[in-house]
C-alpha cells in the first residue's frame, strides 16, 4: 500500500506543477504535454524497482 501512496503522490505532484506552469505561461503548454507522460514513467518505475505490481 505504500507504493502505492508515493506513486500517487509523485504522479500528482508532478501534474499539479506542470500543469500550473502551463496555465501561467511559465512553460509551453507543448513541453508540458510532452512532458506528461514522464510522471507515468515515475510511477512505473517506482513500481518496477518496489517489485509490487
């Protein structure tokens, strides 16, 4: 159950602040949309290197 709670956490975090650069123009909304499916990849290698899922 902890995996899962950080890899949550990670995943939301990471969205939470791309996102919120996207919106205020700190960030090209195209980098942040190319960028996004990093915090998948976090969370699938999280999971990989816990060996739970």
């Amino acid at each position: 159950m902890a995996v899962i709670r950080r890899n949550l956490v990670l995943s939301l975090a990471y969205n939470v602040v791309a996102v919120s650069l996207a919106v205020t123009g700190h960030m090209n909304p195209v980098l942040a949309a190319v960028l996004m499916p990093l915090s998948s990849m976090t969370v699938v290698l999280s999971s990989y290197r816990a060996k739970t899922f």
